[in-house]
C-alpha cells in the first residue's frame, strides 16, 4: 500500500479522536497528516512526509491556540436575560429597604430589595441593579 494511503487513514484516526475528545489540537493533527498525504502522492520520500507532517501540524497550533485562548477569555459582547439588567439603574417607585418595595427597571415594574440590611431608598430615588434573585431586583 502507498504512503499517501496510511497517511489519509491517519488523518481520519484523528479526525475520529477529535469527534471523540473534542480537543481541537486533533483536527490540526489531522490537518498535518493530509498535507503529509499530499506530498506522498508526490514523491516516495518518508523524511520529507514526516517533515511536512510536522511542520504543518506545529504550524496550525501556535497559529489557532493563541486566537482560541483569546477568545475563551473574553466576555460575550451582548447580555441578554437578567444578565442584561445587571448594573443598570431604576427609579425607586415604593419605598425600598431589606425587605420589600418597588422599582422601574427597563420600563416595567419590579419587586425590589436593598443589598444591605439597613439600607433602605425612597422613591423617587435611583439605584443600581446588583443582581437578580428570582423576581426580585437586589439594588443598591
């Protein structure tokens, strides 16, 4: 059997392992092997295949790790759900302490707490919104 033949069973062995794993220095492997099966079609020599094997595999992980890592680190660009209501501001409706009271957050009414136990907002007053637990706006 040929060399270019090994290397393309090489490259689905990979392609398989990376289905499996998930681990995307596979695929990049996998990526390697059919460029060294390219070469193989080209001439006989088993050192310049591993060669080319080698270099194009090295070649895509220092490229693609340092975009993925960079792009695993960085927050998504738009909040959606209570994450997007998180830090906004709203107008005290009813008078807000650790208990009870009412807010106007984003246009629609909302039950309301103060963060801390002796804090306590009048209406008419803004206050930040620091997270949502349930329906409740926790506000400071």
């Amino acid at each position: 059997m040929d060399f270019w033949v090994w290397w393309l069973i090489a490259a689905g062995g990979f392609g398989i392992a990376l289905v499996l794993t998930t681990m995307p220095e596979l695929g990049m492997l996998g990526v390697g092997a059919l460029a060294a099966a390219g070469v193989a079609g080209v001439t006989d020599s088993l050192a310049i295949q591993v060669v080319v094997f080698a270099v194009v595999s090295t070649a895509l992980i220092l490229a693609v790790r340092p975009i993925a890592r960079r792009s695993r680190h960085q927050p998504p660009e738009l909040s959606s759900g209570i994450d997007a209501l998180r830090g906004r501001s709203a107008l005290v409706l009813e008078r807000v302490d650790a208990t009870s009271g009412r807010i106007k957050l984003a246009g629609e009414e909302w039950s309301a707490r103060s963060l801390g136990d002796e804090d306590s907002y009048e209406p008419g007053s803004q206050v930040s919104v620091v997270e949502i637990d349930g329906a409740t706006a926790v506000v400071m």
